[in-house]
C-alpha cells in the first residue's frame, strides 16, 4: 500500500487491516516477547463508524482463512468478535505525536514506541531471568523460555538477531505470508533491514534511558 508522508511522499507500508490481519495469526507480543509468553490475540475489535460485518471480517482473518497452513503451536488463526460502538467516540487522551522525518515528538525525543525502547525493555525484562531454566512464573503460570543464546545478554546484540532467533514466532509469520501469496493478496512490504541491524550495549539498557 502506498500512502503520503507529511511532505507528500509516497510511502511503501502496508494498511493497518494488514497489520491487525498479521496480529490474528502471530499475536501481538511481537517476536522478542514470544521468548517468554504465548501469543496474545485480540479477543474483539470495535470501530466507531462504517461497520461492516463481512467487509471487516474479511480484512480482520477472512481473506487468509482458507489459504493458512501449518503454524506452529500455539499459533493459530483468531477470529476476534467484531461490533459497532454504542456510543459517540470519546478520546480524552493526547497522541503522541511523532515528525515523520525525524521519528522523534515534538520535544525531540525518540517515541516510546520505537523499535530501541522496546528492545531495551524487553532487555531488562529478561535481565534478572536464568534463560535456561524452564518454566518461568509469569502471571501465575508456568512459561517456558525459547532457547536463547548462551551469551544474550553478554555480547552486543543486535534487534534483527534477537527477533530471527524466536523461530516459532517467525515460521508462524512465514505461515501468514505465504497466506497472502496463495490468496493473490499481493506481497507483505518489508522495511529496510538496515533499520533492524542496531545494538544495544549492556550499560545502555541498563541504565536509565528514556525516560525512566
């Protein structure tokens, strides 16, 4: 899909149906999360307008259905209940709001939703945890952990390595595209890898960056 940047770009990203399409068959967690936890998949979807029951469900799980194959447990395809909101859209928060060129807010400073947060969190999640030791209590239950290398948190480890290494996570996301090819849905854009080929140091992620 190709949409306009804030100069009038064209951009080459795929829609948001696409992505909560992809969040139906590999979770939300995301592929560094999926060493400690199970897919977690919306259990509904509610728009504040233009509800369409079959046009939504299609975008949402439909379109992939019948050409989805072969994921890895405990991945699946999930069908979230879809409804219309009873009421008119009350949004009470502010966006954070983020230049296109630069990726940083208005403040400039980098997104608390970028890619190097989220990876120095998920860093210091796993800190303290003896990453051989299985299973691991997470919110009451047992968990195993992924197989991760013997020195993860020891050498200067790049996102894009930390990511390939949950294999589970990425042969169910090989499932989804393979889906679309099937379906003639077209091909899923990919970014540049160079955005993912970044490092985090250990006095990086264990200091306190970011606003924390």
């Amino acid at each position: 899909m190709a949409s306009p940047n804030a100069q009038g770009q064209r951009l080459l990203t795929m829609s948001c149906s696409d992505k909560v399409c992809k969040w139906n068959v590999v979770g939300l967690q995301g592929s560094l999360l999926s060493h400690l936890i199970e897919p977690i998949y919306l259990d509904s979807v509610v728009l504040g307008s233009l509800f369409h029951p079959s046009h939504l469900y299609r975008a949402m799980c439909g379109r992939v259905e019948p050409w989805i194959q072969g994921l890895p447990p405990p991945f699946r395809l999930n069908k979230p209940l879809m409804a219309l909101i009873s009421s008119p859209e009350i949004r009470k928060e502010s966006p954070e709001v983020i230049n296109s060129v630069t990726g940083k807010d208005e403040a400039g400073q980098a997104s608390r939703l970028c890619k190097r947060f989220f990876f120095r969190r998920f860093l210091r999640l796993i800190n303290p945890l003896d990453l051989h030791q299985v299973p691991v209590k997470l919110d009451q239950r047992a968990v195993p952990i992924h197989p991760l290398p013997d020195n993860f948190l020891t050498m200067s480890m790049q996102y894009s390595t930390a990511k390939e290494s949950m294999g589970d996570y990425q042969a169910a996301k090989h499932c989804l595209l393979e889906a679309f090819r099937k379906g003639g849905l077209g091909t899923w854009l990919k970014k540049p890898m160079e955005q993912d080929q970044f490092e985090l140091m250990e006095e990086e992620y264990m200091s306190g960056a970011f606003g924390e």
